[in-house]
C-alpha cells in the first residue's frame, strides 16, 4: 500500500516520544545561518573521504560519513541552484525585469547559500545549491572542533562554536521557514507568484520525513542530541510558521507597501477562484462575509488545535486574537499590524509551551479528534487549511503507530481514508473541500 507520506512526496514534490524542552528560548534563538556572521567555507570542506564524503556508511561509527553522498545525490536542496537555470526560472526573471534568475539574489537567497561575498571562504561555491552551511551554520569556527574524535568532543561543544541547533524542532523550523516561507528579509511575494513562481507550502514534520536522512537516530544519537516525537515537531512548527508570516505583516515594507498589503500573506485560493462558481461558504470563526480577501490563517488554525490539548487558555487567546487579526484586516493598516502584533507575542509564547509538553496517547488522540472535528464545523473550505490538517493527522498518526499506540486494523482503515484525502489535494485549482471532508469523515469511522 501507498503510505500517506509516499503521497505527499508524490503531491509536493525513528521517530521517539520523549520529553525535550527547547534547547534555546523563542525569543533567543541564534540567528539562522543566512544571517551569521561566520565565514561559509564551502560543501567541498566536507566532502572528504575521511569525514562526511564516504561512498558508504561507515561500519560502527556515531556518524555514516556518507552524508555529502546523501545529499548530492538524493537531496534537492543540492539541485536548488541549477533550477535557476532553467527556462520557467529565466522566464520569470525577464516577467520581473531581472537580467538572470542564477545573478538575482531575490532567486539565490533561497536557493543556494547565498551569504555575502565577506562571509565567503576560497571553497565555497554558489553554484552548490543549499548546501551543508546553508542550515548548520557558517563552519569558520565549529569546523575544527567538529573533526575532533568523538570520544574527545561533544554535540554541545559544537554548537557553542556556532553549530546551528537543526535537532532542536524550534531553531529548525527557524531556518527552514526562512525559505519554505519567508521572513522579512526573503519573502516568495505576490509579484514572484504572478511571475510563475510556484505557491510555496511546508510542514516541519512532514518536510522533516521526507528529507532524505543522513542520520540515524540510534542509542548514541538519542544520548547526544534531543529528540522530539512527530506530534510535537508538527506542534512546533505550527506555532513558529505563524509569527513569522506575522513578522511580515508587521514589517513596514513587506507588510504594506503602496495601495495593497502584501497579497501573499492572504489565502490564495480566496480570490483565485472562477468568478462564476458561486462557491463561497461561511467560517463562523471569522465572521466575515464574501467577497472578503483572508489573511492566510491555516498555521493559526493547526496552532489553535495543538494548544488545544496542551493548554486551552492559549487556544481560547489564540481564537480571539485570530478573530481579532480577521477583522481588523477590514479596518485599518494601523488596527491590522496592531492585531498581529498581539498574536505575534501569543504564538512566541507558544513554542515554549508546546516545547515543554510530553504529547502523550490521550494527546495524540485528542488532536485527532479536534483536527476531525474543526473539519465537521466548516474550517477547512480553504485549500491551505485542509493540506495543512492533512499533513497534520499524517504526522499524529505516525507518532501513534511508531507509539504502538494503533493497531494494524486501524491504521490501515485510517491510511485508505487519508489516501483520499490526498487525492481531494492533488490540484489546489479544482479542489472541492466536501470530497476531503468525507474522506475526513471516513478517516473518523476507522479511528474510532
């Protein structure tokens, strides 16, 4: 049978359940490895036969040191660069009036490691793509300490030296939001969509499980680093992808330059639609009629549901102030940024909560339920916010099977209904939410 993962993979182109308190607080987070201030030395520093270049894994050690292999063969982020080389890429560029997509550093920002030229060592390579520095941090200072035996260094000493904390599930949604959705500073804007550039979409877990791995997470690697269950990786990410989609609104730029805000930020498929298919319906949690342009709320709805096991308060205040965010969308530019500003501080506050939280069986179960049940009430007639339940349930349900929380019987009645829902999935354009609302439905009769 297809797995539900296998899907996705198809769509978009060990997992443990410990308690793992975030390695770093929200709001101390090391800046992502784009933004340091460390020299990149390039992929080929790594790529030696006696570190991470091996053929194969190596036989007993704590690392494969086939890692470079890994990734120049299986990864896509090694061929991000040479996208840009291609003709939909250079046709895009002359739509936005760019000499070239591969010379553009609004292309290269995202795909390749595209640190200023200072921050660059005599190895490195634009052309690599997103490479080994691009997430685990300019290696000018940990490089050293990172080759020391492993008997005679440790993981925290590497990330003192400036190792990018990529185990912890809050510092990487960090870094990989800052291209699979944008900051403030690189941001995939409306004007890149209506050029041709692809509708961006991402899930920490789910993107997590279908990177292809060059680590195994084994007794040594459980003693050295944390390690999250499904649940709380996917919890996490969602509470960290809304702040930064706010951060955008809040910036004065970005959120808001000339007689529109910036349009990206708002649910597509609201407006992208056939003016004659008279499809709207109403969200009773937004209280807006239609017509209306929606902020993209799909990552608020997901952080309400996590929050709503762990700590109903903050799901009531995320509720209201998601509300609040709607509505003032309909006021003014200043009402607006003021809203979000408040959300902003409660989905910070989020990540601590949700990193400090064990997702136990009744957890997992309960999040099934609500996920299930926000989907009965209507909240998923927006394609975003149903690709993001589905992910979601993919990710609980994981978490549960690995568990041996779920039987056989079960998960194989729950992978029939979560193929359809896949399936309801496979063309944003021509998506009906009552075909993934009753394979949703199917899904509740096999998990009961």
């Amino acid at each position: 049978m297809v797995s539900a993962r296998q899907r996705l993979m198809a769509l978009q182109v060990g997992i443990w359940l410990i308690s793992t308190p975030a390695a770093v607080p929200a709001d101390e987070f090391p800046p992502v490895p784009h933004y340091g201030k460390d020299l990149h030395l390039g992929v080929a520093t790594c790529a030696s036969a006696t570190c991470h270049g091996g053929a194969t894994p190596a036989p007993g050690g704590v690392v494969l040191q086939n890692e470079y292999a890994i990734w120049q063969t299986r990864d896509k982020h090694a061929g991000a660069y040479n996208l840009l080389l291609k003709a939909q890429s250079e046709r895009i560029a002359r739509k936005l009036g760019l000499d070239s997509a591969h010379t553009a550093d609004v292309c290269l920002d995202c795909h390749a490691d595209n640190v200023p030229e200072a921050r660059r060592g005599p190895r490195f390579q634009i052309t690599d793509g997103v490479g080994c520095e691009a997430c685990h941090g300019g290696a000018e200072n940990w490089i050293e300490v990172h080759t020391i035996n492993a008997n005679e260094t440790s993981h925290q000493r590497n990330l003192d030296a400036g190792l990018y904390p990529t185990d912890d599930p809050a510092t990487r949604a960090e870094v990989c939001l800052s291209c699979h959705l944008g900051d403030k500073n690189k941001f995939a804007t409306h004007r890149l969509m209506g050029a041709g550039h692809p509708r961006l979409s991402f899930e920490l877990d789910t993107f997590t499980a279908i990177q292809p791995a060059h680590f195994v997470v084994d007794d040594d690697y459980r003693a050295r680093k944390p390690v999250a269950s499904g649940t709380k990786t996917w919890a996490i990410g969602q509470a960290k992808a809304l702040p930064s989609l706010l951060e955008v609104v809040l910036d004065s730029e970005d959120g808001g330059a000339g007689l529109f805000p910036e349009l990206a930020l708002f649910d597509c498929h609201a407006c992208h639609r056939p003016m004659s298919a008279g499809r709207w319906q109403e969200r009773a949690s937004l209280g807006l009629g239609p017509g209306v342009v929606r902020f993209n709320d799909a990552n608020l709805i997901m952080l309400r549901a996590a929050a709503g096991v762990v700590s109903p308060p903050l799901a009531q205040e995320v509720w209201r102030q998601g509300r609040a965010l709607h509505r003032a969308s309909q006021a003014s530019a200043a009402e607006w940024r003021a809203a979000a500003k408040a959300l902003h501080g409660t989905s910070l506050r989020a990540i601590d909560v949700l990193a400090r939280h064990t997702f136990d069986q009744a957890d997992c179960r309960a999040l099934l339920d609500g996920l299930i049940k926000e989907g009965e009430q209507g909240e998923y007639i927006d394609y975003v916010a149903a690709e993001q339940t589905t992910m979601a349930i993919g990710a609980i349900v994981t978490t549960m099977r690995e568990a041996g929380w779920m039987g056989d019987a079960e998960y194989a009645l729950i992978e029939d209904a979560m193929a359809e829902m896949y399936d309801a999935l496979k063309e944003d354009e021509r998506y009906m939410p009552s075909a993934h609302l009753d394979a949703l439905q199917r899904l509740e009769k096999g998990a009961r």
